[in-house]
C-alpha cells in the first residue's frame, strides 16, 4: 500500500472516530424528538433494489421514519422495479462507541452477503444520525478498526448503486461523506437539515428531527432514482452536495 494510500485511510478513519464521539449530541436529539433487522436477500428471490437503512438513536427497530420516507419516495420514483428494504439490526443506544461499530459490523455483512447471492440487486446504503455514522465506518474507513471488523472489500463498491445520509456528525466536523470515501463518495448524497446542530454548526435541535418535513428525505430518494437509472419525477434535478435545480 502507498504512503498516499495510508495516509487517506488514516484521515479518513481519524474522521470517522471524531464523528462517533460527536453522534453522542445526535443521539440526545433524536430521542427526545423522534421517536431487528428483516430476513437476508435469497437467491431464489432477488429484488432489483434493495435498501440497507440504519436508523438514528433510540428509534424503535425498524428503518425509523426518515428510513421509511425516504423508501416510500424512492419506491415511487422506481415504481415497476421491486424494492426490498433491510433494517441495521443494532442497539442504536446511547452507548455510541460500543454501538455503532455493531451497526456497522451488521450493515456491512448484510451487504456482502447480498453482493454474493443476489449480483444483479443494486444495493442503496442509507443511514440517519447515529446511523449516518455507522454507514461513514463501512464506507470510509476501509480497516477493521475502533470495534468495527467487518470491513468491506473494494469490489463490493460495484454493487452499492448510491448512498444516502441524514444529520451526519462527520459532516460538522467538515468531512462530509462525499468528500471522505474514494470508493463511496461519487455516488453518495450527504443532507444536512438546516441549522441541524448535529451535522452543522447550527443551534435549530428540532431541526435534526425534520428531514421528512423538510423534503429532504424525497431529495435523497430522487438522488439514488437518478443513480439507478430511472425517475418518475421530471421537475427536479438533484445532486450530491444537496441542493435542489428546478
């Protein structure tokens, strides 16, 4: 490996450590204003999309309802294709640490597995808050580090269509996504909602429970339609950095 090589990973992996600490303040927000995993893909049953969504702090399991937004929109743009969704099994406690590495550990196998038995699916990687950092560890930090050890081989990048983040705590310390992951960050939309303390310097806490209000979870779905190919909306335009073109 390069010195260059190595000396990303370090950035990149030394960014996503310093999120983790930051998701702490997601997880308080999420809580007080918001509110295991489904069946692997089979073989013998492979949806054309599917969903790897982990959902913010102390949410119910499940997708949470940014995740759920965000897969009804994008079922709407993709309309004729099928659609599969599978929920991060993972605490999404406030034990940030200990936590997230075990929403990245399930992310990333899922994934892999999925590559495996089911090629031809286009898989979409989303997460919100504490769940954004989760998808920063299996994306970004290509070493089996900081309680994660599942990392992700290169050639899986091929299979994951596009990414899609919500109130990302990397994003405050000015690494979002899009700029930290080589492999992932082409295809990725990073959103940040307003003054959302989380993942801006912002001091709006209702804000980081508003993606849905805000449009924000439509604008990802729009994003990952355009990355797979189709669109039922011809009015909008969206790229990565997050804003919308009429």
């Amino acid at each position: 490996m390069s010195d260059h090589r190595s000396n990303a990973d370090a950035v990149s992996g030394g960014s996503v450590r310093r999120a983790l600490v930051l998701a702490g303040a997601g997880g308080v927000l999420a809580a007080g204003l918001i509110g295991p995993g489904a069946a692997s893909a089979q073989a013998q049953s492979c949806p054309d999309v599917e969903v790897v969504f982990a959902r913010g702090t102390a949410e119910p399991a499940g997708i949470g309802r940014v995740g759920d937004a965000f897969v009804d929109a994008l079922r709407h743009d993709l309309a004729g294709r099928t659609v599969d969704v599978y929920a991060v099994s993972y605490p999404a406690s406030y034990d940030f640490l200990q936590s997230t590495p075990v929403g990245a550990d399930d992310a990333s196998a899922h994934i892999q597995a999925t590559a495996a038995s089911c090629p031809a699916t286009s898989i979409v990687l989303g997460g919100y808050s504490q769940g954004a950092a989760a998808v920063d560890l299996i994306t970004a930090d290509p070493n089996a580090t900081f309680g994660f050890g599942r990392p992700m081989p290169p050639a899986v990048a091929d299979h994951v269509a596009a990414v899609a983040v919500f109130g990302n705590p990397s994003t405050k310390i000015g690494r979002p996504l899009t700029s930290i992951s080589p492999l992932y960050g082409g295809k990725t939309i990073d959103l940040c909602n307003g003054a959302d303390p989380v993942c801006s310097d912002g001091d709006d806490r209702p804000a980081h429970s508003q993606y849905v209000q805000t449009g924000l979870a439509q604008q990802a779905a729009d994003f990952v339609a355009a990355k797979l190919g189709g669109h039922n909306r011809s009015d909008v335009l969206v790229n990565a950095s997050g804003s919308a073109v009429s």
